[in-house]
C-alpha cells in the first residue's frame, strides 16, 4: 500500500481526489450563490467575473451548482461504496466456510449480477422513488456480489497455502488463523477494486441522473449538471464544462489509484 500510493501515480490519482473532496468539503464557503438561488437578469450568461462557469436557463450560478453536485458524488463515492464492500465482504466471509451457505450465497449473487445495472436501478426507482438514496441503494447492490465474490476467491486461494496449513497443524485454532494469515493476505486486491468500483459509482450516479431517476431537481448532482449541459449545448456550450471537467478529475483519479495499487501488487 505504501509503495502503490507513493509511487507517481499513486500521488497523481490522490492529489486530483483529495483536490475534489477538498472542493465537495468546503463548497459552502466558496460558493458564491445557492445552488437553487435564482440571480435576476442572469439568463444563460456565459463565464465572466461574476459567474465564473456561466449561469443556466433558470439564472442559477452553474459554479455553486458544480460545487453541490461535487458533494452528492463524493457522499455516494465515500459512502455508499465501501459499504456495500464491507457488506459483500462479510457475507462472502461467513457463508463460504460452509458449503450450503455458500452455494446460496453465490446463487444470489448470480441474480444480482445477471441484471445490467441500469436495469436494476430502474427497477428500483420505480418501487422507491428517484433520489439520492435510490442511488445508493442501486450502488451497494451492485457491490456486494461483487465483493463478495471476491473476498471469497481470495480466502479460498489464501486457506490452500503452506503457512496457513502449518498454523492448523500446529494446532492454531480457525479464528486466529482467519485473523492472523487468512484476512491480510486476502485485503490486497480488495483495495484495488475498491478504487475501481469507486470510479464507476461515479458514473451510474452519472447514468441515474441523465435518466432523471437519480438526483430530484432542483437539487444539482454532477449527472444533472451534465444532462442540462447536453440539452443546452447548442444555446450555451459552457455549461458543461466545470462538471465535465470534475467528473473527468475525479475518475482519472481513482483510476490512477487503482492502477498503482495493482503494479505494486503484482510485483
């Protein structure tokens, strides 16, 4: 870990997501309007001094909206990511050291994963409702069989290696062995889907959004922010450009983590 994220890519991917959570963290203070205030006379005006990124067709400040729609996206990347990973590691965890649990468990997963994920997020959309929520609820179902599956394969690689037998020979009892052998060896590729899953949470909150069944209006998300940019493009082309430009940052980052955290893992 501390090799990955010292290498150069490993510092280039932080540097662009601590950037953008720095920006999601203290948007408040820099905003110079409410994401929802509407500013007289400010009628698709395009990047100036007063408004940086321009304004959109309802005269709302498309910088302070940026900068909302930054935090809905770091909240659904921070939050609803690791724990749908925490979830699907614990069940794979639990049910793969028994075999009918596990064939279960597995079953499941195959539902889960055999529905495209747009497909799925529409399905529940239409039972709960659009909103942010609904979007987390979409991204943790995507990521427990996914982790699960993972942390699963992991432990059944790791239990079949010589230290681990030699701490049962010896007489190590099984939670010490899980503990102590089994769990560090298996975190490695753990953390390099953590990064990658987190780059495309970013773009099924992206997807829900331009669907119009993620993020209620007139609440901003970067995916809003882009699917109003699209409609407009021809009228104003700039509207676009601030959250094209964070969701760009924000995944070339993760990428970049993920990236690194794998070189070091293979060598």
């Amino acid at each position: 870990m501390r090799s990955a994220l010292t290498s150069a890519k490993g510092i280039a991917g932080l540097a662009l997501v601590a950037g953008i959570l720095l920006l999601g963290l203290v948007g408040p203070l820099l905003a110079p309007y409410s994401p929802t205030q509407q500013v007289p006379g400010a009628n698709l005006v395009g990047p100036s001094s007063a408004h940086w990124l321009g304004t959109d067709d309802v005269n709302r400040d498309v910088l302070s909206r940026t900068l909302a729609g930054i935090r809905v996206d770091v909240l659904i990347v921070f939050l609803a990511v690791p724990t749908g990973a925490v979830l699907g590691m614990l069940i794979g965890l639990v049910t793969s050291w028994w075999r009918v649990t596990d064939v279960l468990t597995q079953r499941v997963f195959d539902l889960v994963l055999a529905f495209p994920t747009l497909i799925l997020a529409i399905a529940l959309a239409a039972v709960i409702g659009p909103g942010l929520w609904t979007i987390v609820l979409v991204v943790v179902s995507i990521e427990v069989p996914v982790f699960g599956r993972l942390v699963r394969t992991s432990l059944r690689t790791v239990r079949e290696m010589p230290y681990v037998e030699a701490a049962e020979v010896v007489g190590a009892r099984p939670v010490w062995v899980l503990r102590r052998h089994v769990l560090p060896n298996s975190l490695e590729p753990l953390t390099v889907q953590l990064a990658l899953s987190m780059s495309v949470a970013v773009f099924i909150e992206g997807a829900m959004s331009f669907l119009g069944i993620g993020v209620k209006a007139p609440d901003p998300s970067l995916g809003s922010l882009l699917k109003d940019g699209t409609r407009l493009m021809y009228d104003a082309p700039f509207l676009s450009l601030g959250p094209l430009v964070v969701v760009l940052a924000l995944v070339l980052g993760l990428l970049l983590v993920a990236q690194s955290l794998s070189e070091a893992h293979r060598a």
